[in-house]
C-alpha cells in the first residue's frame, strides 16, 4: 500500500527531473564560462609573452649593433695601425663589407622576433575566439538541457515518463 497517490509520485518526478535539469544545466553554463576565463587568461598570458619576446629582440639587436661598432673600430685601428689609409680603397671596401654583414645580423634578430610575436598574436586570437566558443557552448548546452529536463518532467507528470 503506497503513502502517495500515482498523481502525486507523478509530480514528485517531475519535480525532480526540473531540479536536476537546472542543475545540470547551470553546471554546463559555468563550465562554459569558466572554459572562457581559462582562455581569457591564456590570451594574456600569451600577450604578456609577446611583449616581452619584442623586448628581448630589441635589446640583443641593440646589443649586436654596439658590437658591430666596436668590431668595427677595432679594425680600422689594425688597419690605421698598419699604416693603411682607412677611407679609400679596398680598406674602406673591407670595412663596408664588413659592416653590411654585421648589420644583416642585426636586422636577422629584429625578423626572427617580429615572427615569433606573430605567432605568438595568432595563439591569443585562437584563445579568445575558443573562449568566446566555450560561452556559447556553455549556454546552447543549458539551454538543451533546460528542455529535455522540461520535456521529462511533462512526461512523467503525465504517467508517460519511464
């Protein structure tokens, strides 16, 4: 002999099966936002990265081409020290030579980071927009859970529930 009637089991069902679905549909929604936060934080991270690789560069560029001057210097001393004259001929012809190719690897530095803070910016825009992903996810999963939690407990309310 049963305490309730079919009708109020029936309700107490359906009860359940709309508080169970908001649950879970809340715990998808804040797994969706915090997917998006975890990717808000990774973009800046990444965007912190960036920067500091830019400043690295500039500072070994700058670094290469102070050395390139002291190189620089201390073959035209070797040369003036020899009694070459330093600005004519194939002295002078050296000395650019020279120059040109320390600054190449100057200008070499400057490429090398320039790209690996492109690559790093496409990691940040692939974060926000996976982010953004996430929210969305998180909210057309409630959503759907939101229904089928509705469209249970209607058909246990109405004895058509499993």
């Amino acid at each position: 002999m049963s305490f309730f009637a079919a009708g109020t089991w029936a309700g107490i069902a359906a009860g359940a099966a709309l508080a169970g679905a908001g649950y879970s549909a809340y715990s998808t929604y804040e797994q969706g936002q915090n997917t998006a936060a975890l990717e808000r934080y990774n973009a800046q991270q990444q965007q912190a990265q960036n920067q500091y690789t830019l400043e690295q560069t500039a500072q070994k560029s700058l670094a290469e081409r102070e050395n390139a001057q002291k190189e620089l210097a201390q073959q035209e001393g070797m040369f003036a020290a020899s009694g070459v004259v330093v600005n004519t001929g194939s002295p002078l012809t050296v000395e650019a030579r020279q120059a040109a190719l320390l600054e190449r690897k100057a200008v070499q530095t400057d490429y090398e980071g320039a790209i690996a803070s492109r690559f790093g910016q496409s990691k940040v825009v692939q974060d926000e927009m996976t982010g953004q992903a996430a929210v969305q996810a998180g909210k057309l999963g409630a959503g759907a859970t939101l229904l089928q939690g509705v469209s249970k407990a209607a058909g246990d309310y109405s004895g058509g529930g499993s």
